[in-house]
C-alpha cells in the first residue's frame, strides 16, 4: 500500500490549518501591511522545495509555500472582515480601522455607491 498520497493530503490540511490563525492574528497586530510575511514565507519554501530531494517534502513545502501565497489575499479579506464588524478589531489600530471605514465608504455594506448614482444622472 502506498500511504504518501495521504501523507501529503494530510500535510495540505494542516499547512492550510496552520496559516488561518496565522493570517487572523497578523491583521489583528499587523494589519495588512503584514502580507510581506507570507510573501517572504512563500518564497523560502518555494525556493526550498526546489532543492530538496525527497520529493514527499518538497511537495509539503511546495503547498506550504502556496498557502502562504494565499495567505496573502486571506490577510488583505481579513481587514475588510474586521471592518465589516465579523471579527474583533486590535483597539490599537482603532483610529485606522476608522478612517479605512470612510475610504471604503458603501463597499463594506454592499449597497450601491451614491457617487456612481450621481455619474449616472448627470448623464
């Protein structure tokens, strides 16, 4: 029986396990200037997985390196959750979530935007 199949799959889940708290806590204390972290995670086992020769972990690190890729957009998703209110913002950061809030104006709430109503009736 050849058991690497699951060893792998089972690698994948715990890769992606691992970087979900990662990514809800790098926010929480980083905000999404945080994404640098996973990029610079990314590329380390990206570049490892080239040279490892056992190709069991190299395709850990290879689908590590990926979820810390995606890592990268989860981080950025993650603000606007804050923002929408889904997760606890850092008290910290309070003036910053604030002032992200005006910029983002109606794209947190999901209504139409008035500046786009007001285009189309000027025409």
């Amino acid at each position: 029986m050849n058991f690497n199949g699951i060893l792998i799959g089972a690698a994948v889940f715990l890769c992606i396990g691992i970087c979900h708290p990662i990514t809800i806590k790098l926010e929480y204390h980083w905000g999404r200037k945080g994404w640098w972290a996973f990029f610079i995670a990314g590329l380390i086992c990206a570049a490892c997985s080239l040279f490892v020769q056992d190709y069991i972990l190299s395709t850990i690190l290879g689908a590590f390196a990926f979820s810390c890729f995606w890592g990268i957009h989860e981080v950025l998703a993650q603000e606007m959750r804050v923002l929408r209110g889904w997760f606890p913002e850092n008290p910290a950061r309070h003036d910053y979530y604030e002032r992200r809030s005006k910029e983002l104006g109606d794209v947190l709430t999901g209504s139409p935007s008035h500046k786009h109503l007001k285009e189309k009736t000027k025409k």
